[in-house]
C-alpha cells in the first residue's frame, strides 16, 4: 500500500487537502512530544487502489511560523515513510523564503515528488501558480483542496508514480488454486482422483521434463478451482516414490503458486518430521492450511483417536493454531467434499478485510496491556495499523523504528489481530513501517 506524504510550509493547505482525500476517516493522529503539531494518518481510495496519507503540517496552521527547525525535522521524517511526496505552496502568495527552504530539502531526496500549488481557486490565482517553477521542482499542480477543484487530476498524477505491483493483476483472477502436498506415499494421489471422479480426463500429460507442471481446472460450487502440478502428483506416487528430497522441492513449487494449500498426512502415522516441516513452509509463504488427516480407515477406534488427533495437531502445528482439518479416506471415498468446502473456507478467509478503525482499537488495546518493548532509552511506537492487502491479508503497522519490534512482540500483536478478527484456515503478514526500511 503506497504512503502518500503532505509536506510544505505552515498554512499552504495541508490539512485541507488531507480532509478532502480522507474525509472523516482518520484513523490516528501521532503527538510529536514537545510540540502542539500533530502528524496525521488516514487512508484514502482512488481507481480501485487504496493509499495511506500523512499529513506531516497537522493540525496548528494558525500563524506564521518561520522555517523551524521542527518543521525541517518533520519533512524529513516524512520523506523516509513516503512513496510518493506532495509539495504544497499557496498560490495567492507566491513563492517564499520558507518554500525555498522546503524545496531545498526536497531536491536532497530520491522520493518521487509532485509539486501541488493549493488555493487555486480562480483563473488569476492558476496563472500566479506559474511562478513556481523557479522552485526547480516541475510543473506545480494546481488545485483547491477547499473548494475541491484539480483533485482528480492530483491523484491521477500521484497514481502514475506509484507503479502497480504484479499482485493486483494476478487478484483479478477469481479462481481458487490449491495445492496438495505431503510426503510420497500418504495418498495425494488417491485424493486427486477422489476428487476428480473415475470419468474425468484431466490430465493431459505434456512429454519432456519432469519439472513441467500441468494443473487441473475444474468447477465446484460455482467457483473455478486450480489443483496445482497434477502431473506432479501423479509421477511422484508411481515413479518417484522414496525421493524424499524432491518430492520437498516440487512441493514448494506448488505451495507458492497456491492460494491454499491440501497437506496430506496419514492419520495412522501423522505427523513426521516431514509434514511439520511442509506446513511451516506454508506458514512461511503465508498461505491457507487444510490438513487432511488420510487414510482414516485404518485407524482403529476412530472416535478415540479422532480427539488424540485433534491434540496431537495442535501441539505440532503450534506456529499455525489456524489450520483447518479434515478426515479422510481417499479409498472409501469419504471427507473429499467437505475438504474442498474447507479450502474454499480458507480461500474467503484471505479476502476479508477488517475496518481500519476497529483494527486501531484493537491495537490500542493491546498496546494498553503491553507497553511496545524498548532498548536502552528506545521504545518502539506504534502510530497506525492498517490492512493493506488481502489474499493473504496484510497488515502495515507504521512505527517509530521497526527494529525495536523484535520477534515476540511482533507475533503478540499478530495474535491480538487473530484473536479480534479470527481469519480461520490461513496465515496473514504483519508487516513493520517505519523510517529504516524493513519488512
Ligand atoms: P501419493 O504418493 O501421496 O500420491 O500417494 P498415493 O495416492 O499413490 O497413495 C499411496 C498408497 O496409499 C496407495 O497404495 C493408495 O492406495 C493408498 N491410500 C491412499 N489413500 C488411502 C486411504 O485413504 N486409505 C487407505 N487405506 N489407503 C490409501
């Protein structure tokens, strides 16, 4: 999710600007200790792509203050977080010592940068606008975030200087792809074809590698389904039985393609070194877990061993305490409707996305009861939480500096989102903001 940076002297517009683009959405406003200033966050949405805004002026344009050194600190601080730089003068006054200033720092940094001349409200004022071009930062953009005029043609602009990620296209797709991964032997296979039915030709074998992978494509409950590398499947049960190391390797091939990922374990021996390691590496590539505890009909005292199972799951899964389950039995055939329902459960999972708001509430509260860790006279601060993304479900959480989040306070605010928010059957990604770039 692109961040959007409002910087510029005091009393151009700043914060006129930010209320037009977020309105009254502001989820969260920072205090800069030692001042009355604030730095504001808030989202905002244009051509079906969403955008962070910081509003580095806040709320005091009353006044006007010189070129301070707490203004030049801010503009700074800005630049690190921002994609894309807004610089905004006042076209009814024309350049001044204080824009140079600003315009100086500016020209230092690397950031994309659009120069945006605000209170532009008439034919007069626009031609004035002329005279910034001795900023040497462009053409000015002129607008009137008051009165709302030139908005549109501002977003355009900031649009193009944030290119989009191959993601977005990929999303546009409305097709579920799962993989079904386990070790050799636990009846990958044998579900594929449970799945399939006896009569369907699915797999037309292309000759030549055994790297090429051939998926399956096929509906079920009005969604389009893509079972990845099936061709993988099937040659790794009849020829490639015992090859352990590759088998691992093809499976992680299909796990990143995937949107959720069909583990296949065998309920009479579950659990190997083997399994844990492929479900972590669906963690690990944040992806939907369905674990099909196979071969059912050679357990013994199913009812018995079906809550040892449960337990047993738990404890080796610890890292993914959201993985569905299923029984199954490939051969009988049963538990093979209900898997694909789960995977589909997973799926919506990873498109649901969480009111902003609500998301900070959560985050203050959990901030409430653990004050975020320090080092030395550091302490990690927490500004704005926001969910950038589905499919997987992405959190940005804007911080002071993201290398005071260390590991454990990471996944507690992980767990605190979860335990709000649930998103049964996948794994989500938080991810830290701050002024060193980190991910
Ligand atoms: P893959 O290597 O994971 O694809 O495993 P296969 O599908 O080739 O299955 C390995 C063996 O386990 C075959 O002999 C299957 O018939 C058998 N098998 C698979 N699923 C089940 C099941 O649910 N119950 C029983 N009893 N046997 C199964």
């Amino acid at each position: 999710m692109p961040v959007v940076a409002i910087v510029g002297r005091p009393n151009v517009g700043k914060s006129a600007l930010f209320n037009r683009l977020v309105g009254s959405r502001v989820a969260l406003v920072e205090d800069l200790p030692g001042t009355t200033r604030d730095r504001l966050y808030g989202e905002f949405e244009w051509r079906e792509r969403r955008y962070v805004l910081i509003d580095t002026g806040g709320l005091d344009e009353s006044g006007e203050i010189a070129f301070s050194p707490l203004v030049r600190q801010q503009i700074l601080e800005a630049l690190q977080q921002a994609d894309v730089v807004l610089f905004m003068v006042d076209a009814t006054a024309g350049v001044t010592a204080a824009d140079e200033e600003v315009a100086d720092l500016l020209r230092r940094s690397s950031k994309p940068l659009l120069l945006v001349a605000n209170k532009a409200d008439n034919a007069a004022r626009e031609q004035a606008a002329v005279s910034f071009y001795e900023l040497g930062i462009g053409d000015p953009i002129t607008v009137s975030a008051y009165h709302g005029l030139g908005i549109g043609d501002l977003l355009d602009a900031i649009a193009t200087l944030v290119p989009a990620t191959g993601d977005e296209t990929v999303q546009a797709v409305d097709e579920v792809r799962i993989a079904i991964v386990g070790r050799p032997n636990v009846g990958k296979s044998a579900i594929l074809n449970a799945i399939l039915g006896e009569e369907r030709v699915i797999v037309s074998e292309v000759p030549g590698t055994t790297r090429d992978a051939i998926d399956t494509v096929f509906s079920f409950h009005d969604r389009q389904l893509r079972l990845i590398d099936t061709a993988g499947i099937r040659r790794r049960g009849k020829v490639e039985r015992g090859v352990e190391k590759h088998s691992v390797m093809r499976s992680q091939d299909a796990i990143d393609r995937c949107d959720v990922a069909i583990l296949v374990v065998e309920a009479n021996n579950p659990f190997t070194a083997q399994d844990v390691h492929v479900a972590g590496y669906v963690d690990k590539a944040v992806k939907g877990l369905v674990v099909a505890l196979n071969k059912w009909d050679l357990v013994a005292n199913p009812e018995g061993e079906a809550t040892h199972l449960l337990k047993l799951t738990k404890a080796k899964l610890r890292f993914a305490p959201w993985a569905l389950m299923a029984y199954t039995s490939a051969l009988t055939p049963r538990g093979m409707p209900r898997l694909l329902d789960l995977a589909l459960e997973a799926h919506e999972e990873r498109q649901r996305r969480v009111p902003t708001a609500g998301l900070n509430a959560v985050i203050r509260q959990a901030l409430a009861k653990h004050s975020p860790p320090t080092e030395g006279k550091r302490q990690l601060k927490v500004f704005y939480v926001t969910q950038a993304e589905v499919n997987p479900p992405t959190f940005v959480v804007f911080v002071n500096d993201p290398d005071l989040a260390h590991f454990s306070f990471r996944r507690y605010l992980e767990n605190q989102i979860r335990g709000a928010f649930g998103f049964p059957g996948t794994a989500i990604r938080v991810i830290f903001r701050g002024r060193s770039e980190e991910t």
